[in-house]
C-alpha cells in the first residue's frame, strides 16, 4: 500500500475514531441505534450483518469493532461507488455526445475503473524541484481525509446513522468547510503559477459559496425544529394522503432552499459549471497541474466523494432522507430508498456538467453575493412565515401558499430582470 | 424568465442522451478495428506502381522518366533509370524509392506521369516501429498489380485502360507502315522533357 | 484514555502555536496556526460543548483562515524571506518571548496558588435547543449587538480592502 | 505619493510590469503547450490578481517556410502546400491560390468548375464556422458536448471531401483552369441531403447554447473591437462584420459567381464575443441558401479549361494578386512571375495572422478567463498564422 | 491538581505564546494571528469553567464564547483588511517600519 493511501484511510479512521471514544458517552452510545425490532428483516439486514460478526465479543471491544465495521463499510461502499461514477459520467457525457464513451475494458467498459486504478498507481509520482514537498503531498491527504469525515453523520436508512450529533447538520458543514484549505496547499506548494492562480479561485470560490451553502439549509432546520441529521429526517417521515410526502423540497421554502443547494453544492464540489479552480482551458488543470499517479487519483476520489457526501446531505435535509416517496412502496428497504435518491443527484451533477460552459471567476463570486445570498435571505424570511403558519387550515391555507410562493418567486424573477437587462439575445442587422 | 436558457440546453442534451440509444444519427461513433467502413473510390493515401501482367517488377508500366521525381513537391521520390550491359537505358527503374515519411498524398506525380504508371494506394495501415528503413518504400513494396488498380479504383481504372488501349492503338497503327523491322512490342511515345 | 486525550491535545495546540510563531515561512505558519484551532476545537469537543467545536471549526478554519492566506498571498514579496534576522529584529524578539515569560511566571503560580471550589460531579448538559433559547431570551439583545457589529467589521474591511484606483 | 511609474506611450491602459502601486504582478507564459492556445501558440500574459494588464503573443513556433518554398516549387507544387496553411480550410486556399495564378495566366475558367468552387467554399464556411462555436465553447469550459456536436457535423462535410478530392483535409482539388476531379450526380446528391439537414442542427445547437444565459454572461460585451480600430488593423472576415462593418469580399469583389447567388451579409453591434460568435452562425444561415441555389443551378460541362496545362505550365512575366473571402477572412496570394516554372515572389495574406494582432487591445482589462475565449472568438488556426 | 487547574495552565501558556508571538513577530499579519491566539486562550477558561467549576445550570460561558468567536472573526477580518490597505500603500507589512500615521 502507497504510504499516502495508507496515511489517508489511518487519518481518516484517526478522525472518525479519535472523535467517537471522547464524546461517545454522551452522543452515540451505539454506532447504529438498535431497538426498533418491529422494522422488516430487510431493514435490519445489514445490523444483522454487523452482529453476526461482533456479537461474540465483550462489551468494549464490540463497540470498537462495531465501530471499525461502519468505517469500513462506509470507506469501501463509497470507494466503490466512485469508481462506478467516474465510469458512469464518461459513459453518461459519450452517450450525450454521441458516442459509447468507454467500452474496451471489460464488458462493456465496466473494468474501466479498474484500468484507471492500475494506471494511476503504476504512474511515476513527480515532485517539482521547487515544490514544498510536505504540503505538496499532505494536500491531497488532507483533502481525502476530511471528505470522508464528512460521511459520518448522513443517514444512510433508518438504522444506519454511523454518528448521531445533536448538531450534526454544523458537524458536516464545519468538516467540508476545511476541504479549501486542501486545496489551496496544493495550489500554493505546487510552486506553478497556474496552481497559485487556482488557489486563489479556489479560496474566492469556496468561501463565496460557503455562506449560501448554510443560509441554504437554515428554513429546513427551521421547519424540523433539529440540527440533527436523525431529527430532520424524521420530521420529514408520513405522507399526505398516502402519496404526498412530507419532504422539505415539496414546500416553498424548502424548494427555494433546496435549488439554492445545490447550486452552492455544486461550487463547493468544484463542478462543471464553477469548476474555475480546475479549468483546464484556462489553467491547465489549476491545482492539479502538478500531480500525478496517485495523488492525483487521491485528489480525483476526493472531488467525487465530495459530491457524494454533499448529494447525501442534500437527500438528507430536503428530500426525505430515506423515506420512501409513496406510503405503498415502504416495504422496499430504507438505505435503497437513499441510494436511490444518491444516485438521482449524482446524475443530476453529471447531466449539468454535460450541458453547461464555465463561469468566470468575478460572475461566480457576483452570482454567490448579489443572487444566491439574497435569495436565501429572502428565504429565511419564507421559512419564518412557513414555520408560524403551520396551523392555517382550509381556506388560509390557500393564502399560506400563495404568500409563500410569492416570497420564493418575486424576488427570483425580480434579480433575474436585473440579469436579462445586462445581457440577452440580440437580433442583427444584415448588410 | 432567467433560466430558461439553461433548461433548454439541459433538454437538448437529453435528447440527444436519449437519442443515443434509439436513433442512429445521434450515435454516430464506428468502432473503426471491428467495423472498417468503406473508402470513398476517390480516396488517397501514398503512391503505388502500376505493374501489367505476372511479373511485378518486370511488368512495371514505370519507365523511369523522372518526371514524377522533379514534379513532387516534398521531394520524396527516387529514381534511378536501369541499364542494360551496354549501358543503354532499358526505360525501367533500377531504384525506385519512396519515403513515405515524406510524401505528403498530393497526387501529383500521378497527375503528371504520362505513362499511368504511378496511382494512387488506399492502403493506409502501414505503421511501423522503424521510422527510417520502414517508411522507404522501395519499387518492390510499390509494384501492385494492375487488378488492384482496378479493385480501388474501379472508374478511373477503367478510363486509363481506355486511355491506354487508345494510345496502343494509335501507336500500332503508326509503327505498321512505318517499319515492319520494328518489334511487336508496344512503344510508348516519348516523354516529354521534364520541367526544368 | 480522557486524560491522555487531553494531554495530546494540549500537546498539539501549544506545540503547532509555539512552531507557528517561530516559522520563516509565512504560509507554514498560518497552516500550523490552523492545526493550533483545530485542538481548539478538539478541546472543545472533549469538554462537551459541541457546537462551539464546530462553529470553532467553521469561523476559524473556514474563514479566518482563508481570509489570512488570502492576506498573506495578496502582501507576499518576492525573494524576501519573512523573517528578517538583524539586530533590531533579534532584540525585539528576545524582549518580546521575555515578557511572555514574565507573565507566564505571574500566571502560573498564581493558578496553582488558587484553591477553586469543587467540580461538579457530572459534566453540565448543554444541548444546542437549550443554546438556541438561551441566545434568543437571554441574551437577545446581544445577539442583535454582535450582528450589528459583523456587519460593521464586514462593511469596514470591505471599504479598506476595496482597491482604489490608480489616481496618477 | 512619489512613484517612478510614466504611461507608456504606446497604449493609455498598458502598464510596467514592475510598477511599484500596485506591486509585482504575475507574469504567465501560456503556451505553447497550453490546451486552449489553439495549437502552438504563445501568449505572454501579465495579469494583476486576474485581469490582464499586458499580453504579448509569441508565435512562429510552427514556421515552416511556407513562401520560401513557394519560390522554389513549380505553380503547381505550392498548391497542395495551401491546403497546409489553413487545414480547415483547404478548399477555400486552393481557390484563392488558382485564381491569383489563373489572374496571372489569363486562365479562364468553365462554368461547372466555378459553381462547384462556390459549393466547396460555402461547405468550408459551413464546417469552418461549425468548428468555431464548438471550440469557441470549449474554451468557456463546456465539458466537449458542443464540440462533439460540432465535430459530428463536421464529419459529414469531410466525408464529403473525401469522397471528391480523395483526401478530408489536404484537399488538393483545384487547378489552374478548373477542378482536378469532376463531381458524380450521386455526390451533389449527398450534398443537397446535408445542406437540407444543416438548417435542423443549427436550430439544435442553438437551443443547446445560444440562449444559454452563462454563454451571454461570459461573452457579452467581452473583447470588443471598435470598428475604427478594426479597420485600421486590417482586420477581415466575420470577427470585422461583427464589428459592424459591412465588408465582403463576396459582395465587393464579387468574384467567381457570387454576383449570381442571392445571400445578405449579417453584421454586427457591438464587436464583442457574442457578435463574432452569432455572425458567424447567421452567416451559415446564409451559406445554406447560397448552396441550395448552386445545387439547382449547376450545369453540365468540363470541369478543366481545355487549353489548361497542368505540367510545364510558365505563366508570362507579370504580377497578380488573388484573394477571396475565406471562412476566417480574406485570404489572397500575391505572385509575381518571371517567367521561369517557379513564381519569382509568392506572397500569402493570412487573414488569421492579421486578425491576430488586435489580440492585446481586446485582452486588456479583461480576465485570463476572457483572453482564452477572445482568442477562441478570433478564430486562427496556427498552420496560417506561421506559415 | 484538579483538571480545572490543568486546563488554565493550558490555556495560560497559550496566552503567553501568542503574547511572546505578538510582540516578537514583525509581521503584521503574525501580530494578528498572536492576538487571535490570545483571544482564543481566553474562550478556553470559559469553558474551563463552565465545565469543571461548580454545579451550575447556565449555559453562560460556550455562549460567551460564542460571541468571543464571532467578535474574534469581526476583528480579523478587519485587521486583516487594515494589513492589505496598509500593504497596498507602503509595500511593506512590517510593523516598525509603520512609525508614521500619516500618508
């Protein structure tokens, strides 16, 4: 093993570890919750799973394994996933553009991931002569560290919750917002010009949309009256009627809330169309002009598992965690439910990067103050009024949705008229 | 309304994910090694010699005039004329080299050659590992025979036989009165000086 | 295992700190003083209140940090190492790490001098909703205060910072 | 406040590098291996934070003598050598060179010949311009989809290419007097099937980007080139229509048989990106039409003046100078003869170089991100700039 | 020793290196990661307090800290706007060489 996979996975397991034992007493006295025996054998498969393996073990040591067990389980499930991802976007953007995408390597291509791992690893790993060689190679450690740690407060089902925070929602958001610094020690020990110029994006980028990420999500904390991941999963759980579900994204401010997400979401995971720190017309490839062979795979699976982790939050917080869309369809367990819906926002992330050109760097940062911050505020204020009206029935009723999506899509259309003044479609003269 | 540009691209290139799957325009890849498509019969790739008969090098229409190698661009063609033991020119190229790591496909040696002894090849995978000796093409890699010709280039195949039955008969028709010394065998009319 | 948790920590934080202030490269020190609010927040954690662990985590390592990388990319000189040793300099230093120590000796002792009353037997229960009211009854009023003044500062360090044009 | 600092000369907005306000800047070379310098082309950009305060363009890293062996080579041997200059534009170089020699020689040209001239130019326009707004969105980070689109269409016009002069891109296809090989019924055929089909994908791409509000964003008001400075540079082709002057060659000269064809000239406003980009869209628009009349009019008859000479050809001493509108502006040759097989001077105007020099009074205060795309907007292609 | 005694000591000698830092250090922004140090060794005897001093009830010393935090966030950003406008004047972020308050 690489030292600096080994040095990533030992920091991450560290983290997660060096965390859990200190205030395991008073926030998680089980790594999953056990209890709720009435649910479907499907559900509790993978508890089962675990049991069988550690049930034979004393108390102390069970947990630790216990422990260990969801870290594995979660560094392997996602490890793997990413793999799957990078093939399904190549195959994704060749099916948009017209063409198979890659299909030499196994069936159908499906050991392409594979071929890239060996690549990457049999690759010589350069250090440029003039390169501050410590942080040249603890970014990209840092950086896979730190989105792993991210992982451990998503609800991945109804018994799959590795870390139950009181604050979790700040837990994910404090550890994701360490993930610049990364990036800007490549980018800064890199020693290339290029790499400097990326970092500086990087550092405008990420704390531009640092503050719309979290304004993103405070109406959801509001409605669910919780911090924690478990809390606003569970406020979300019912339906309306059997069809309807409870889900944040289904109300005005939630949807408000949820759109402005994911476009934050998309910035902060350095995505088609705000990946400037990585602009390969502009910068070569920024940050990672100077890497290659397995720090740069380690700084790619970082990217993506960003995505992945911030694609869960957003499941997690807007769009019912693992509850399932329709009361008919719960017998199917809960994490397929969350895979399900993982899976629909990493496609979503792809088809956007299929489609979209760049942005620049003073529109991205103009875009984060003067139109996704607003709008959040302005949503702040709809969720305010959606959490006070909880109690309109009937004909007030009507009134609370028309307020509300006024609220949402007055202040939307009003700065969009602001845009289309500077700039739309021209009609030409001919000679 | 903002957006709606956005969300038209974003439709457009579902439709051509989509598309990809059901309508063959929007798939247009040809996975060239299991699926080679067929050469248009104008295509061209590097000069060939004509040779009639069995024999290749014996058969090469090429009498080693020179005027291909004066006329080509690059410079890339080799002529050296053969002799018999009387040192007489016996009008057949002793050497006739062509790097192909040179040419540069502009056809014009068979645009000039007044013999139709040099056309042009579609054979086109002729990748090698030795980048000097590998691409010196000499005159037996270049001799294909005149039923090649005709298997790439069907039409103008069949308009230089045409061309070439003409010349035959205008040629005999010539040679009879003027002396029935002269061999049978067909004498081409001579070249023409070539361009300084 | 607490006490040895706390004791790597205090470790961590003095250790990263100390380094941090001895540096000649700029941009490793800022690093180490990101490590040194990182214990912070360990510590935090460790002492049980969470949220201010991680709101540590995200104002001092999401943003002041960036905001001093960036301070510290846009001031940097080239060829010009940070750390200039000359005469001035290095009597400065010595009389600066003087007064430290002289006030770490008036501190210490009196710390071990004091008697404290009785720690609690368990660690005080402070979950974030009981945070959330107490900062919205409470102390009400200085939360509006503390705002106004983040959007003062905000305001203020926009106005320095904003490049003024070249008026030559 | 004392500074050392004076304004140069040269431009009001161009500043030292060391200027001691505002500090030292960042001096960047991209090029000539950068991916969006379109080949090897360098440019020296000096950038405060992220705009460009200074850009020098380096090129010749591609010179390959291209006159000199003009000078050496017979008429006819240059002329696959035109095909090398601009490589996208192969037809387009061996007609502006055939008729600077055809001015020389006093060559006529028979009518067949012509209109398939204007057919191969108008489809050079067409895969030109494609490729252009592919490469242009390329550079302003599309991840590939409208150059793969573009590319996809391009294909087809290459094929047809292939399928007459035997050759995509190195033509080789005109003559002095006329066109080496003649066009089959079933190849105007193919024709007459993509130009009815280009009219469709240029409604899709358009939906696909054109409106796209970050595409206006990033190139509204983006490197606009006044038209008192275009004109005073030289420039030609769409990026000075997008400047709003009305100049075509295609109208001015009206060489070959455009006096014929029926096509307006689309300009432009405002002389930014967006201009430069939905000129040259609205131009194959009209390329379109000008094709759909040359395929219903195209007669029947020889393809070469008979009394054409492909070899030993010695044009009488004199001088000529051929240029016609090219895709990427106008593209002349200038030859003098004397007398001997080999031209005594053969010149080239290559519209991409010209166009080229404006690239630093676009550039200057816009952002690195502006100056890949303005250079995209450009449209050169090194083979040309170089030669 | 109690933990409350080892936490001060912590948290005092924290505050004497970021002291010896500040006044050591000639670099402004140095100076002002001193003073954040500082600042953050007091928040630690807050919390040293609340959790190790006598029983209480309160949540008064983390929502002090808190507000430490934020004000402490304030005051960077600010003095570091004040290093890059004095930086963009003078060229230099040294501070003995700043003697002069005026321009």
């Amino acid at each position: 093993m690489s030292p600096a996979v080994w040095f990533g996975e030992v920091g991450a397991s560290l983290l997660a570890m060096d965390w859990t034992p200190a205030i395991a007493s008073k926030l998680a006295p089980t790594v999953f919750p056990t209890g709720q025996t009435e649910s479907a054998f499907a559900e509790r498969l993978p508890l089962l799973l675990r049991d069988a393996v550690t049930g034979s073990l004393p108390e102390p040591w069970r947990w630790l394994a216990n422990s260990l067990i969801a870290i594995v389980a979660i560094i392997v499930i996602f490890a793997s996933l990413f793999a799957l991802l990078t093939l399904a976007e190549r195959k994704i953007l060749g099916r948009v553009q017209n063409r198979p995408g890659p299909n030499r390597t196994g069936w159908g291509g499906i050991l392409q991931p594979l071929a890239d791992g060996i690549k990457m690893l049999t690759k010589e790993d350069i250090v440029p002569a003039a390169a501050d060689r410590l942080l040249h190679f603890l970014a990209p450690v840092v950086l896979l560290a730190l989105s792993i740690v991210t992982f451990a407060v998503i609800p991945y089902g109804r018994h799959l919750v590795p870390v139950e925070l009181d604050a979790a929602v700040l837990y994910f958001f404090a550890a994701g917002a360490a993930t610049e610094l990364a990036i800007f020690m490549a980018g800064w020990a890199s020693r290339n010009k290029y790499s400097l110029l990326a970092a500086m994006r990087a550092l405008a980028q990420l704390i531009s949309y640092e503050l719309p990420l979290l304004l993103a999500f405070v109406p959801v904390v509001m409605l669910a009256g919780s911090l924690a991941t478990t809390g606003i999963v569970a406020a979300q759980g019912g339906w309306l009627g059997g069809v309807l579900p409870h889900w944040h994204v289904l109300t005005p401010p939630g949807f408000a809330g949820f759109v402005i997400f994911m476009i934050a979401a998309l910035a902060e995971s350095n995505r088609s169309p705000f990946d400037l720190p990585e602009a390969e017309s502009e910068l070569i490839a920024g940050h990672l002009t100077e890497y290659s062979g397995f720090k740069y795979a380690l700084f790619f699976m970082a990217e993506y598992l960003g995505m992945c982790a911030l694609s869960g939050m957003a499941v997690t917080l807007f769009l019912g965690g693992w509850h399932a869309p329709l009361a008919a369809l719960e017998f199917i367990p809960s994490y397929v439910w969350f895979a399900v819906k993982l899976l629909a926002l990493l496609l979503g992330f792809i088809w956007i990067r299929a489609t979209f050109p760049r942005l620049r760097i003073d529109q991205l940062t103009r875009l984060a103050w003067k139109f996704l911050v607003p709008l959040a505020l302005i949503n702040l204020l709809t969720g305010g009024f959606w959490v006070l009206t909880t109690h309109w029935t009937g004909g007030m009723l009507v009134v609370r949705w028309a307020i509300a999506l006024v609220l949402v899509v007055g202040p939307f259309l009003a700065l969009g008229r602001q845009f289309q003044a500077r700039y739309a479609p021209r009609t030409y003269r001919y000679a | 309304m903002l957006g709606t540009g956005l969300l038209k691209g974003l439709a457009v290139t579902a439709k051509n994910f989509v598309g990809s799957f059901h309508d063959p325009k929007r798939y247009t890849t040809v996975e060239y090694p299991e699926q080679p498509t067929k050469l248009p019969e104008n295509y061209r790739n590097f000069p060939f010699l004509v040779f009639d008969g069995e024999q290749p090098i014996d058969g090469l229409r090429c009498v080693a005039c020179k005027i291909c190698e004066a006329e080509c661009p690059p410079q890339c063609i080799y002529i050296i004329p053969d002799r018999d033991e009387k040192g007489r020119p016996t009008k057949k190229p002793k050497v006739f080299d062509l790097d192909v790591s040179v040419c540069m496909s502009c056809q014009i040696c068979v645009e000039v050659c007044p013999f139709d002894a040099i056309k042009m090849d579609q054979h086109f995978e002729i990748a090698t590992a030795d980048r000097f000796n590998g691409l010196l093409l000499h005159r037996e890699d270049l001799a294909k025979s005149d039923a090649y010709y005709h298997s790439i280039h069907p039409t103008e195949a069949a308009q230089v036989d045409e061309i070439l039955a003409e010349a035959k008969r205008k040629a005999e028709a010539k040679a009879k009165p003027a002396a029935p010394a002269a061999p049978a065998a067909v004498k081409p009319p001579e070249p023409p000086a070539p361009a300084v | 295992m607490s006490t040895f948790a706390l004791g790597t920590i205090i470790a961590l934080i003095l250790g990263s700190a100390a380094v941090a202030l001895c540096l000649r490269r700029l941009i490793r020190s800022v690093l180490l003083f990101v490590i040194s609010w990182a214990g912070i927040a360990a510590f935090y954690l460790w002492a049980g209140a969470e949220f201010l662990a991680f709101a540590q985590v995200l104002v001092y390592i999401g943003a002041v940090s960036m905001v001093t990388l960036f301070a510290v990319l846009l001031t940097r000189r080239h060829d010009q190492p940070d750390l200039v040793i000359e005469p001035p300099a290095r009597s400065r230093a010595a009389a600066g790490v003087t007064i430290g120590a002289c006030v770490a000796a008036v501190l210490i002792p009196a710390i071990l001098a004091t008697e404290f009353p009785a720690a609690s037997a368990t660690a005080p229960t402070f979950s974030v909703r009981q945070l959330g009211l107490d900062l919205m009854e409470q102390h009400g009023v200085v939360l509006l205060v503390v705002g106004l003044i983040l959007t003062v500062a905000l305001l203020g360090a926009v106005v320095l910072a904003a490049s003024k044009e070249d008026a030559s | 406040m004392t500074t050392a600092f004076t304004p140069t000369p040269s431009g009001a907005h161009v500043r030292a590098v060391h200027d001691p306000f505002h500090g030292d800047l960042l001096e960047i070379s991209m090029g000539p291996h950068h991916p969006s310098t379109h080949g090897v082309f360098r440019m020296m950009v000096t950038l405060d934070g992220e705009n460009v305060v200074k850009l020098k363009p380096v090129f010749g890293y591609l010179h390959r003598n291209h006159e000199k062996l003009g000078e050496n080579t017979s008429y006819l041997g240059s002329m696959p050598y035109t095909d090398r200059l601009d490589y996208f534009c192969s037809m387009t170089n061996n007609w502006a060179y055939a008729l600077a020699v055809e001015k020389l020689a006093g060559q006529p040209v028979p009518e067949r010949a012509e209109y398939l001239r204007v057919i191969l130019a108008e489809l050079t326009r067409l895969l030109n311009h494609t490729c252009l707004a592919g490469f242009l969105l390329q550079d302003t980070g599309a991840s590939g989809t409208p150059l793969m689109y573009a590319f996809r269409e391009r294909e087809k016009i290459l094929d047809l290419f292939e399928a007459l002069s035997g050759s995509r891109m190195m033509c080789n296809y005109q003559r002095f007097g006329g066109c080496r090989i003649d066009a089959t019924p079933a190849w105007l055929a193919a024709v007459r099937g993509i130009v009815d089909g280009y009219g469709a994908f240029l409604d899709e791409y358009e939906e696909l980007i054109t409106g796209n509000e970050i595409l206006l964003a990033r190139t509204q008001n983006v490197g606009v080139l006044s038209p008192a400075l275009a004109v005073s540079a030289g420039i030609t082709g769409p990026m000075l229509r997008a400047a709003g002057v009305d100049y075509d060659l295609r109208k001015v000269d009206g060489y070959g048989l455009y006096p014929r064809f029926d096509f307006r000239v689309p300009l432009g406003a405002h002389g930014d990106t967006y201009d430069r980009y939905m000129v040259r869209m609205l131009e194959m628009r009209e390329s379109i039409g000008i094709l759909r009349q040359a395929l219903a009019a195209i007669p029947d008859g020889p393809i070469m003046d008979p009394k054409a000479k492909i070899r030993g050809f010695r044009p009488k001493p004199g001088e000529a100078y051929g240029r016609i509108e090219g895709p990427k502006g106008e593209i002349g040759f200038y030859l003098i003869s004397d007398g001997t097989p080999n031209p005594y001077r053969y010149r080239v105007r290559p519209p991409s170089l010209i166009n080229l020099t404006v690239l630093e009074d676009l550039c200057l205060g816009h952002t690195l991100a502006d100056a890949v795309i303005i250079l995209g907007s450009i449209d050169i292609v090194l083979g040309e700039v170089d030669r | 020793m109690t933990m409350l005694h080892v936490c001060l000591l912590f948290s005092g000698l924290l505050f004497c290196i970021g002291l010896a830092g500040a006044l050591a250090r000639s670099h402004a922004i140095l100076v002002l990661l001193g003073i954040e140090l500082m600042l953050n060794a007091a928040n630690l005897n807050f919390i040293a307090f609340w959790r190790y001093g006598p029983p209480h009830a309160s949540g008064s010393g983390p929502i002090f800290v808190l507000f430490a935090i934020a004000i402490a966030a304030a005051e960077a950003a600010v003095g570091l706007a004040l290093v890059i406008a004095i930086y963009r004047h003078r060229q230099s972020v040294r501070l003995q060489e700043e003697a002069r308050l005026k321009g």
